[in-house]
C-alpha cells in the first residue's frame, strides 16, 4: 500500500502550499465523484482513470490520500454533510409549525441535499456497501449521527405533546435502516417510482410510525 507523500510547501504561482492543496484536492473529488458515481462506480475506477479526469499526476494523488478507499470514505462524509445541511438549514424555519408541518419539510429537504445530485445519492447509497470493514464502520458512525438527529425531533415532539412519550431510539434506528434501503432500491432502479412518490413514501413511514398528531 502506498504512503501519502508530503506536499511540497512554499509559495507557487502566487498560491500558498494550502491553496494549492485546497484546489487538488477539490479536483479529485470531482473527479470521484464523476466516476464513482455517474461513471464506471468506485469499484471499476483505477487510479489511472481518475488521475486523468482530475488532470493531475498520481504523486498528486497521493499527497492527499493513500488509496482511492481514501477517497471515496471522503466522499462519503461530503455527500453526508450536504444532506445533513440541507435539513439543518431548515430547522430555524419551522420549529414553530405543527410537526406535520415540521416534518414534512425535514423529509423534503433531506431529499433534496441527498439527492439534488444523484451522484451524491450514488455514493451514499450504492457505491459504499460492501466494501470493507473500515467503510462499513463509516457508514455505521454516520449512521448513529441519523439516528441521533431523529431522535431529537421525536423528543422535540414528545415535549410540545404531539406525540405520545417513549424511547424513540428503536424506532429512529429502524427508520433509518428503511430510508436507507428504499434509497438504495430506488438508486440502482429497482423500485420504479418518481422521486415525488419516493418522499410521500418516506413521509408516511415516519408519520405512521411516529404516531404524530397535530
């Protein structure tokens, strides 16, 4: 297994070491996420290949990751944060609304930072199972931060007595597990729905399950 090699420092065509790393290193996440995720898929992608869409060297590569898993465990984290955002950025917004209303924005804005693109949905859904342990192990950490995150918006329902009190970790845990594999059914075609009637689905599973009045 290859090192990372250290970057050169220094000032470069008026760009600092980490400018400079700031842009190579946003070329290959393009550029992976262009493979893995609308091309050939991570496991069909060579180095070689990806050196090429990012238009740089593989001694470039390899001052910013090890091994293309490298890559695509960042990649990973990214499509999650951009996800995780878009639900964030909404919560200010409607905490005030009845949690019908709540939660119908959560789902729609969740859907929308997964899947806004479907090169992000790829990788998240498709493209990181099965591929080792050490990913496995990263996509159960993300996994808990879902489930905690739910969590909270179940206890926040909880408290304004829109739904009836309990341990809603169970719940919020199988509720992941379900949007997780209805997305990965949905993304490799599978399921023929649009992605309309994939939301209403996630919309009903949680409102059902939640037991949520208004």
């Amino acid at each position: 297994m290859a090192g990372r090699i250290t970057p050169a420092r220094g000032r470069y065509g008026g760009r600092d070491a980490a400018e400079r790393r700031a842009e190579r290193r946003g070329r290959f996440r393009e550029a992976g996420l262009e493979l893995f995720g609308a091309g050939p898929g991570y496991r069909a992608t060579r180095l070689g290949d990806l050196c090429r869409a990012a238009g740089l060297s593989t001694r470039q590569f390899y001052e910013e990751y090890r091994t293309l898993e490298d890559l695509l465990a960042d990649l990973h984290l990214y499509v999650n944060a951009v996800a995780e955002r878009a639900v964030l950025d909404v919560l200010p917004d409607v905490r005030h609304l009845p949690a019908p209303e709540r939660i119908t924005a959560y789902v729609h804005a969740y859907v929308r930072g997964a899947t806004g693109d479907m090169r992000h949905a790829r990788i998240a859904y498709v493209e990181v199972v099965g591929v080792s342990p050490r990913m496995d192990r990263q996509r159960l950490e993300r996994r808990a931060a879902w489930i905690e995150l739910v969590s909270q918006m179940a206890d926040e329902a909880v408290e304004r007595g829109e739904a009836p009190p309990g341990d809603y970790r169970i719940a919020a845990a199988g509720l992941i597990g379900a949007v997780n594999g209805l997305m990965h059914d949905w993304v490799v075609g599978w399921v023929d729905a649009s992605l309309e009637e994939i939301t209403d689905e996630l919309l009903q599973i949680i409102l059902g399950r939640y037991k949520i009045t208004t």
